[in-house]
C-alpha cells in the first residue's frame, strides 16, 4: 500500500511490462489509468476494479490529458515503446526514424510536460521511465532506437535537475532482454521466439515488481536509474547465453 500517493497512470498498458505494471499498482491500492491503443484488451483489464481505461495513442497528448483533466496523477509510468524495425541504419525506413523518436522520447516528454505542472504545485509526484539498456551501449541495428532511448535517460538526468526541491522523484528503469512483444514487429515471422527459446529472459512481472519498489520507498528516496539484465546477459552487450543445468 501507497501512504503518498493514490493515481497512477501506466502507458503501454494493455501487454508485457505495461499490463503487469497496472495490476501491480492497483494491487497496492492505486488507482491505475491504463492507456492503450488496443480496445478489446483495454476492455479485458479495466474489468479490473480501479483500473480506468483510456483508449489513445501515446502520441495523442491532448487526448491522453482531456481524460485525465480531474485527475491527481501522482504517479506516471511511461511504459509505451517501440522497436518498429531491426536493420542497418543506411537501410532504415526514413519512416522507422520519425516512429520511434516520436514514441520513445517525444510522446513521454510531452505527457510529461501536460502532467508535471500539477505535480509541482502539490509537491507530490513519482515519474518512472522504461529505458533500455541499447540506450546504454551500441548494438547493432539499433541506429534510431537506441538514441530514442538513450535521449530518454539523459531526460530523465535533466528532470532530477529541474525538480530539485519539489519532492518529485524520477526513476529510470533499464532492463535487459524482457519477454515482452516488442521484437514481434522488428522481425518478421517467428524470429523474435528464437530471441527467447532456450533463455531465461527476464519476465514483464520482474520489472513492474521493481517498478512497485521504487515507488514504495520512503519519498525522500529516489531510485534514480536501475539496470536489470538476465543473469545469463552479459551487462556490456546483447550477447546472451543459454543454461545449462
């Protein structure tokens, strides 16, 4: 349970770290805006008692911040990414480029900006950011994702500057390979399952347990960034190796 705070806004809610985040929340007493383009698997998690469904891309702000207008938020989560493609960059879409900036890094930055406001003047508030750990170190194929998300974790740094004296805590998680969706639409046919076959991958209920963590310090603790790799990842690149028992 939440002695500070009491609504959360999880984005990318409707699968993988973002649905498992929802339910955690809401399990500690939240109430949890769950924002997700998906209908039908909006409809599925706001049967969930506390859990609100607002249906809209990231990147609609204005839509995002009409429904939520009455709204304390005290907590953001700002799940939502995509890997819209893996390729060499000289072979990129132009079109991936635009995708990927404008839902990795824009799309957070500008909910951010629509929320932040009401939290300083309360003095209350936790933003926590999904990173990843190409924004962290070059990988290949990763010539427009990576940036995204290393633009993101440099945000967040310059947030921690900007919110000195306002109670508002920002945290950046950085995981490793998480059995989540996202390679589904980088690569084509069953490709991303051989990313997982084999491996002990880190699950979508690892992150939001660390997530719920975070925000359950004390508020004067501040988890500013935390990296969560497989034990069988190394740290410093995406080789990754299969267990052997």
């Amino acid at each position: 349970m939440f002695d500070t705070y009491r609504n959360a806004v999880v984005t990318g809610a409707t699968s993988g770290i973002g649905r498992s985040t929802v339910l955690a929340l809401r399990k500690r007493g939240l109430t949890v805006y769950a924002v997700g383009r998906n209908e039908e698997q909006l409809k599925e998690l706001a049967q969930t008692e506390g859990v609100i469904a607002i249906q809209a891309d990231v990147r609609d702000t204005d839509k995002i911040a009409s429904a939520l207008q009455n709204v304390e938020v005290d907590i953001l989560v700002n799940n939502a990414g995509i890997l819209s493609t893996r390729a060499l960059f000289h072979e990129i879409d132009p079109a991936d480029i635009d995708a990927m900036i404008d839902v990795n890094l824009k799309a957070p930055m500008h909910l951010t900006r629509s929320l932040l406001p009401g939290m300083v003047a309360r003095k209350r508030g936790h933003l926590l950011y999904i990173g990843s750990s190409g924004g962290q170190a070059p990988y290949p194929n990763m010539g427009a994702y990576g940036p995204s998300k290393a633009g993101l974790s440099l945000f967040c740094d310059n947030l921690r500057c900007d919110l000195l004296g306002t109670s508002i805590r920002v945290t950046e998680v950085v995981p490793g390979r998480v059995q989540t969706d996202l390679y589904r639409s980088a690569l084509a046919g069953n490709a991303a399952s051989a990313l997982y076959d084999g491996y002990r991958a880190i699950q979508p209920d690892n992150i939001s347990s660390i997530i719920a963590s975070a925000i359950e310090l004390p508020v004067f603790v501040d988890v500013a960034r935390i990296e969560v790799f497989p034990t069988d990842q190394a740290t410093g690149g995406g080789t990754m190796v299969k267990f052997e028992s």
